[in-house]
C-alpha cells in the first residue's frame, strides 16, 4: 500500500496491521502533503513533524513486536481547542500560548488506540462563527473551491480532511461547528451525544452546548474514529451508556419512520432555506423513501428553544474571555458577546439549563412517532472567503442565522446528530443533510447514514486536486 488522499482511516489501520506500509511512511506522507498545501488551503495551526516522525516510529517498534490497537500508527488530526501536552491550545486567537503540561482526555484515548496526532487544526476565534478565519492565521480555505469558506468552527478539521491530508480529524460542535464545515466540505461529521467523547479538562465546554465529534470521508471511518476517542474522565459530568458506532455501521437499520423537517427552528432574526439546497435535502429523503423507510413532511415541536441557547453560550463564551491571556487581541465581537455573557451569566442561564428537561419531554415526544429526523444542515452553500468577516456584531449573527439556522438545537438537546452528504449546488459547492435522533441514537443514525452511502457511494467524489495544491490568487 502506498498512502495517498483516498487512504481511509480503516485503510490504513488494516494496512499496518498487515505489514503492507510502516506507520513512518503514512505520517511522512501525511506532513508532505500538509507542507504541500499550507499556502492553498491553510488547514493547520501547528504541524507537529519532529514529533509526529517519533511517535509513528514507536509505533512502528510496537506493530513489529506484535501489539494490535484500533488505530496503531494512523496519522490523524484534531482541533486547536484540544489539548496535546507540550503544544499551545490558542483556540483560533492572536498571541503566544505556552505549551500545555496534558494531554485532553479525548486526546489520550486517541492515542491510547495507538493515532499519531500530526497537527492541530485551524479554527475560528473560540469556535464562535461558520467560517474559519482571523488575524491569528489568516483564512482556511474550501477545497473544493478556495474562493469559498469550508465553514467553521471545525474548518482546519474538515479541510485537512475533505483535501485527503488525514483520513480523519477531531473537531467540535458547539452550535453545528462539525456538522457545518462537514456539510460544507462532502464528508461525514458526527455530533454525538453529549459527553460521548469527552471534552476534560473541562467537565463542560460552553455550559454544555459544545461536545467533540468526528469527521471523515466515510461513515465508517468517523464511526471508527468516534469509538477511538469515545469515554470519560472521571469528573466527567455526562457519562452515556457505551455504544459500538463501528458495529452499527455494519446492521440495516430497519424500516424506520422519517420526519422530513425543512422549517428552521425559531430564530430572532430571519432565515430562509435556499431552493438550490431544498432540493438536495429532498432528493435525499427520496433516496430514503426508495430504501423502504417511511418519509413525510413534519418539524419537531421547537418552540422558543433560542432563548435557552443564547445564555449558555454567551456565559460559555464569558468564561473563555476572562481566561484569554490577551484579551485586548481578542475579535471585538468576541467582547461584546462575553459582555453579553457576564450580564446572562446569573438567573438567565440557570433557567437556561433547566429548561433543558422540559425540551427533553417536549421534542422526546416526536420520537414517539417518528424515529430520525432529516433536516438540512445549512441554509446556504458556504459564502465566499472574507464575507462574515469584516462584519460587525449584529450583522455577523444576521449572516450566521440566514446561512446556518438548522443545526443548534441538538446542542442544546445534547443529542447526536450526523451531517451526510447531500451532493453539490451552483459553482460545484457541496452541501448537506441531518440525520437526528433522540438521546444515545449514534448507532440508529449511524447505521441509517451507511445505508445511504452504500447506495449514493458519496464518498468517491474528490475536490479537484489542482484546487488542493495551488496557492490561491492574491
């Protein structure tokens, strides 16, 4: 085996395991390509090569005595809000970050399966926006055009992984920041149940909005990914049963009842679902009502859920601010919102999260009647390079909630949700679907997305290479 971008996650474990390629080679070819596209597509914030090299060597040593892990030698990448002893955790700001003493959890257990972590991926400022941009590191790139965004905020994680530089990457999801640049870049992105993958050294990131979630080319792949990183500290607040993802990616699902949501849920501000994406949301629930499943029209009983989001990721965002070691390098729209925060930070957010249970009971109803929702993941194809960025503080929320009014929720839920690929609009710019279910539904909507694949075999497409390797016009 030789590795080049179409080297899957499982690929690549299997092929170790065999002796057909040494973990070295797959990492050095990994940073090759990384180098290699730097200036095109901007997908990491710190490349660890020196380090990478070292680990895949011991790696090596370790498959050559014989030892057997999930992920034994795989070169794989996670966000820059994740902690890797001895690299700096900037988040997506400006400023010198000293190096972290730990590990995160996730990343331990990532490299208990035996990964070799090559990078940390780009992301915007905090994870707060769909874009992945800012004066920390300039603009990641799509690759499947470099004029357009690959979303946010896991944008470096999806880029690096949409391009083929890694088979797969660690990302978070805070209000859609997996499921968004996923749908957005082709690929499958996992949002699973809250504190399925843990996100210690915090017990709880944004009052418990944002979880840690996989992204990948295919479903079995993030399923595997997702397997590898799942599983708890042991202050963890939130400890879901276990799940094997990997093995429900290999049972039919079933027969099983559809709510075809296209109303965005309730925002303040104006959201529209464009035609162009409507109709590949809709091919696909014809796709699943060729399958044998049973699709209709109907939008979970929302409500008011906005209000419950807006304290407890302001106040989330308000902790991080007054922990930033540069706040005046921070995005003003980054103080205003933490502003927003400290004034929200008291009754507002404890009636916040207690209206957590009542939406439980509410929307757990729906799954009474239908089994998955599908939903569009976004309401838009990703905006050019540059168009969020320059904006102020109400005009950016405006952007934001018309491009991305569908995703949130689940946040607020805690619930998993899979992005899948929904095909392409105008310019050849991809876009994507939800599968959501109701709490600890990974393995239903994980073995639902591999059926679809199986049949639209989504996962063949690539971006154009020469979009990969060449330096974007000045």
């Amino acid at each position: 085996m030789t590795f080049d971008r179409s080297s899957g996650l499982a690929e690549s474990a299997r092929a170790l395991a065999d002796g057909e390629v040494t973990s070295r080679s797959l990492v050095k070819a990994a940073l090759a390509r990384i180098e290699a596209t730097q200036t095109s597509l901007n997908a990491f914030r710190i490349v660890r090569t020196e380090a990478a090299l070292a680990e895949a060597e011991a790696a090596d040593r370790e498959l050559a005595a014989g030892v057997r892990k999930p992920l034994l030698g795989v070169p794989v990448a996670v966000k820059d809000d994740m902690d890797v002893a001895g690299e700096p955790t900037a988040f997506g700001c400006r400023g010198e970050f000293p190096p972290v003493a730990k590990d995160g959890e996730a990343v331990r257990r990532l490299r208990a399966a035996g990964a070799v972590i090559v990078g940390k991926t780009n992301t915007c400022e905090f994870g707060q926006w769909p874009f992945t941009e800012g004066p920390a590191f300039g603009a990641t790139r799509n690759p499947w055009n470099t004029e357009h965004t690959p979303g946010g905020s896991s944008g470096g994680s999806a880029a690096a992984v949409a391009a083929g530089l890694v088979p797969a990457a660690l990302g978070s999801d805070g209000a859609g920041s997996v499921r968004i640049p996923a749908s957005w870049t082709h690929l499958i992105g996992i949002k699973p149940q809250r504190g399925r993958i843990s996100t210690w050294p915090r017990g709880e990131s944004f009052q418990g909005i944002t979880v840690n979630g996989t992204l990948a080319r295919t479903v079995a792949d993030a399923a595997l990914l997702l397997d590898a990183a799942a599983g708890n500290h042991d202050l963890d607040p939130h400890r879901p049963p276990a799940v094997d993802a990997l093995q429900a990616t290999r049972r039919d699902p079933g027969r099983l009842r559809i709510a075809l949501s296209l109303k965005p849920p309730f925002t303040a501000l104006p959201a529209r679902l464009q035609p162009e994406v409507r109709a590949r949301v809709v091919q696909l629930a014809e796709q699943l009502s060729d399958l044998g499943h049973i699709v209709e029209e109907a939008d979970p009983p929302y409500g008011q859920i906005g209000l419950t989001f807006v304290p407890r990721a302001t106040a989330g965002l308000a902790e991080r601010v007054r922990e930033a070691p540069f706040p005046a390098l921070l995005d003003r729209r980054t103080r205003d919102a933490a502003r927003l925060g400290g004034l929200l930070g008291g009754v507002p957010l404890r009636a916040a999260r207690r209206a957590e249970a009542v939406l439980h009971r509410r929307i757990g109803t729906f799954f009474t009647t239908y089994d998955v929702i599908l939903a569009p993941t976004t309401a838009a194809p990703p905006p050019r390079i540059g168009a969020l960025l320059g904006l102020g503080g109400l005009a950016t929320d405006r952007a934001m909630i018309a491009a991305c009014p569908y995703a949130w929720p689940w946040n607020v839920l805690g619930w998993p949700g899979v992005n899948v690929p929904a095909g392409f609009v105008g310019g050849g710019l991809p876009v994507g679907a939800q599968l959501l279910g109701p709490a600890n539904s990974e393995p239903l909507l994980v073995s639902l997305a591999a059926q679809l694949e199986a049949r639209l075999r989504w996962h063949t497409a690539w971006p154009p290479e020469h979009a990969v390797t060449d330096s974007p016009a000045a």
